[in-house]
C-alpha cells in the first residue's frame, strides 16, 4: 500500500469514527466535536485527491471549508453555551420544543 491509500483509509476511518460518535453520544457538545472529526476526514481525503489530481480548485475548496468551519464553531459553540445555561442540560433531546 502506498501513502495515498493509507491517507484514505485514515480518512475513512475519521469519518466513521466521527459518524458513530454522533449517533451513539447523547451530549452535545460532543456531538459537535464528532461532526468536526467527521469534516476533517473529508478534508484529508479531498487533499489526497487534489495532491493525486494536480488540482488547484481543490485547495481553494479546502481554504473556504476551512474558513466556514470555523466560522460555524464560532458561532455554534456559544449558541451552545446560552442553550446549557438555560436548560441545564447537554442532552439534545431536552430541546425537542425548539422546532420551528
């Protein structure tokens, strides 16, 4: 095997760790750290592709998941914080009467 199928297989193996994490969990927090596990596998299997292809779009796309992720963890984890702090509770299931 060379490095590009253990780069991939490392990938899989992120997302599915990530994948189970947030189905088997009930805390969410961590739940959102799973998710963030799941999109770094995704990421490092896209770098792999574009490293294999020779393709510039690749980066870019990287740079801008890049920069959303962390936008999305800026605003999630204190969204987060105000909702524990008035439910007193990380369980995602005390929040059911938030739906729309």
């Amino acid at each position: 095997m060379d490095n590009t199928h253990l780069l991939l297989a490392l990938s899989g193996t992120l997302f599915t760790l990530g994948l189970v994490g947030v189905v088997v969990r009930r805390n969410l927090l961590v739940m959102l750290m799973f998710l963030e596990l799941m999109l770094n596998g995704v990421l490092l299997s896209l770098a792999v592709f574009t490293q294999l292809l020779a393709a510039e779009a690749g980066a870019v796309l990287m740079l801008l998941v890049f920069t959303v992720a962390a936008a999305e963890i800026a605003i999630a984890v204190p969204i987060l914080l105000l909702l524990v702090r008035a439910g007193h509770t990380l369980d995602p299931g005390a929040y059911g009467g938030l739906k729309g």
